[in-house]
C-alpha cells in the first residue's frame, strides 16, 4: 500500500480533479490518495466522481476552509 499526497490548495476546479485523475492513472490496488484543497467545491466533485467510479472516498473539513479528500482504491 502506498500513500499519494496531493497538495491542490489554491486550485480551482476542475485542476484537484484532474490531479486525482492523474494519480488514480499511477496507483494500485490498496493505495491512497489524500488531498488537501481550499476549495469546498472541488472536494464535493472529487466525492461524486469516485462514487461513480465505485471507489471509496471521504472527505472531512479539516481545518477552518480546509479540506482533506481521501480516496481508497
């Protein structure tokens, strides 16, 4: 199992999508993927993409306007 941080803070959609796209492109079976956005947005269409796709993902305002996306494959 590997852990892939993505640090999208600062990022409007649909660039934290498009990162996780990426990275789901790179991972494997068991691997996470965290990311971290200021922008609530873009964690809510994180959250309905990967329910599409049937991969389990949550996400949780972290701090403040802060939010963390993590995706299970």
């Amino acid at each position: 199992m590997t852990e892939h941080y993505i640090d999208a803070m600062g990022f409007m959609c649909p660039v934290p999508n498009m990162m996780v796209q990426e990275k789901l492109e790179q991972a494997q079976q068991g691997d996470v993927i965290i990311l971290e956005t200021d922008h609530s947005c873009a964690a809510v269409n994180i959250i309905n993409d990967m329910k599409k796709k049937k991969i389990r993902a949550t996400s949780q305002e972290i701090d403040n306007g802060i939010w963390r996306v993590v995706i299970r494959l």
